[in-house]
C-alpha cells in the first residue's frame, strides 16, 4: 500500500492512495477464511467447502469490502503517522474508474487539514474578584419589608367606616331557607376584607359598614362548594360588627425580630445583612464564571481564525450553505406537518420575557 502526498499548500492537503492487487487478494482469502468454519454448502460438511469455491461463489461480495476497509485503514495510519486532523470529512475519490479484477485500486483523497493551536496562557488574565456590601439603606428597605410582612390591626376610630384591606371583627349566624346551618356561625371572627377568605360576594358586602352595625349579608354557595347540601343554595349571614380595625405595619424593634427568630433588632439586622451579601456575592460569582467563559471563547476564536486559510473559510460556507438548502428541501417535504409545531414555539417565544446576557466582542 503506497501513499503519496500530491499537494501540501497551507492548510490543504491531497494524497493518492494505491492499494496493490496482491494486497487486496490478501484481504479477501483472510476475509473469506474467516468466514469458512461457518459456511455450509450442498455437497459439503460444513467448514469444508474449498476456497476455490468460495472465492468464485462471494468473492465479488467480499471484494468490495475488502476494497472499502482497505482505504480505511490507508486512511487512519496515514492520520495517525501524519498527526493532521481534518477539519471536515475528507473527500475521497476513486481515480482509475475502469477497474477490474487483477488491478491496483488508485484512490485521490483531498482535505484540509486544522492548523495547530497554541495554548493560550490563561496566567496572564486577571480578573477582578468584585465584593459588595450590604448598605445601611439596603438593611433599613428589607427591615421595611419585614415589617409589612408582619403587619398588625389597630381599632379605627368610633363610627369610621370600614375599608378595604381592614379587619372586621365580627359574629355571624349563617341561614339557608331560613334555618342555620352547620358551619355558619361564629363569634368574634376576624376577617381581613379583601382577602377572599369567604364566599365570593361576602367581604365585598361588609366594606362601608361601622362598628356596632348589624349587617344581613346575601350571598350564593359556588355549584363546586364542598359541603353538597349548600351546592349553589343562596344564603343569608346575619353580622354584628363588633371592631374595624386598619392595617398598620408592624414596629420595627425588638419584637419585630423575635418574630423573625432573632434575638433582638441588632442580630435582626446582621442576619439581613449577611443574606444581602451571600445574594451579591452569588450575583459576582456568576458574572465572573460568564465572562471568563466568554474571554476564553473569544481568545480561541481569535487564534483560530488567524491561522484558518481564506480557502477552508469558503469551503466551510459552502458545505454549510449545501447544508442549509438540504434542509430547506426537507422543511418543504414536510411543510404541512411542520407548521403546527412551528407556531406552538413562535408562541411559546413570544411569551417569554428573559434579559439576555451580555455578550462580549
């Protein structure tokens, strides 16, 4: 077997393969004497059937065989021995087209080879480590949303008028078809308007109603309601108003952080702030990982490019432009079945609300 180099022009590379008869009749006795001990055929035991017979019955069927694992082979040791690494499939062509039985087989391959890459000294970039501490003013917003959190009531003022969002402590006997039912009383309940704890309509009724005020509150149970004997059965609750309180935010001291498991507003505060901090220290630690990803793509880009010749550049376009118009076939074949599944990801698309990451040049 002979290889010989036939263009060597920056990065492209072109060989002839010869594979000589004597080496292909080679392979196909070894190929066929692996095959004997399993070969029966009329007139012989099996694993008896001459090689002269099993040569005229499948040496054309092996021959090819023999010819494709023999310019395989040519092809890796020459990879192997050269150490080139083709940056695509190579092309490989079978030159003397006439052949016949008893010829050398004469193959043209042709590829361009990926240039050598230095490794790039990743020792020279620095990195800034960035570090941010949590502020007075960040610690004093989350304490302010702590505090909103863990709101309290406090009583309004004698003959106001409840609203919205406040809390009405009341007693209520619920009645259906005139009699109570089980359930539908208690006493001294307090109920956040607003909150849509009750039946749909009910809070809705009682804003506006003051304290001391007895209010007769009508309201239909949902068909889905859980209790079948009040499935969609209008209702009328009897209230007796006894408070209304407003929301207030709760204090922001020493109570306020027992509530939240600390000892005191001082321990409160440093837990705060060592949270704030973990959640910035996350935030760098991503951004950095992101641009070290992205300097190190951009480096190897770079060092690539400048060493990938004009013609592999334009050899890429056009596989890759082959590539697209195959693809472009196909997607037509299929058009029909395709267009559904293609507007159910243009919608889902459309939908999503995602900040893209910076991108570095």
């Amino acid at each position: 077997m002979q290889v010989n180099e036939t263009l060597n022009e920056g990065l492209k590379r072109s060989y002839s393969i010869t594979v000589t008869a004597a080496e292909l009749e080679a392979k196909v006795n070894e190929k066929l004497a692996e095959a004997q001990p399993e070969v029966e055929m009329k007139g012989f035991r099996k694993g008896k059937v001459p090689m002269a017979l099993l040569k005229k019955q499948f040496g054309q069927r092996v021959m090819g065989e023999a010819m494709q694992e023999s310019i395989d082979g040519a092809m890796s040791e020459h990879f192997e021995k050269s150490g080139d690494r083709p940056a695509m499939q190579p092309e490989v062509k079978m030159t003397n087209e006439d052949w016949k039985e008893g010829d050398d087989v004469e193959v043209a391959m042709s590829y361009e080879a990926l240039p050598d890459i230095p490794e790039v000294d990743f020792s020279t970039v620095k990195l800034e480590k960035l570090v941010v501490k949590a502020g007075d003013a960040e610690v004093e917003e989350a304490l302010g949303n702590l505090a909103e959190t863990a709101q309290d009531f406090k009583a309004r003022k004698k003959g106001s008028k409840a609203k919205d969002g406040d809390q009405v402590v009341m007693d209520f006997v619920g009645k259906v078809d005139g009699e109570a039912f089980d359930g539908g009383s208690a006493e001294d309940y307090p109920l956040v308007l607003g909150s849509n704890s009750f039946i749909p309509g009910f809070e809705e009724q009682l804003v506006g109603v003051k304290e001391g005020e007895e209010k007769a509150v009508t309201v239909s149970f949902p068909e889905d309601y859980q209790a079948e004997n009040l499935k969609g059965k209008e209702a009328v609750f009897d209230c007796t108003i006894k408070e209304v309180k407003q929301p207030v935010a709760a204090e922001i001291n020493d109570e306020l952080a027992k509530k939240f498991g600390a000892d005191d507003l001082a321990a409160l505060k440093t837990q705060i702030s060592e949270r704030l901090e973990a959640e910035y220290s996350g935030a760098v630690r991503w951004t950095v990982w992101y641009l070290s990803i992205c300097l190190r793509h951009w480096l190897m880009q770079k060092r690539v490019r400048s060493r990938i010749s004009c013609g592999m550049r334009k050899t890429l376009m056009y596989r890759a432009t082959i590539t697209r118009k195959s693809n472009l076939q196909m997607s037509i074949k299929h058009w029909p079945n395709a267009v559904y599944g293609w507007g159910c990801c243009w919608l889902k698309l459309a939908r999503r609300q995602r900040s893209k990451c910076p991108t570095v040049k």
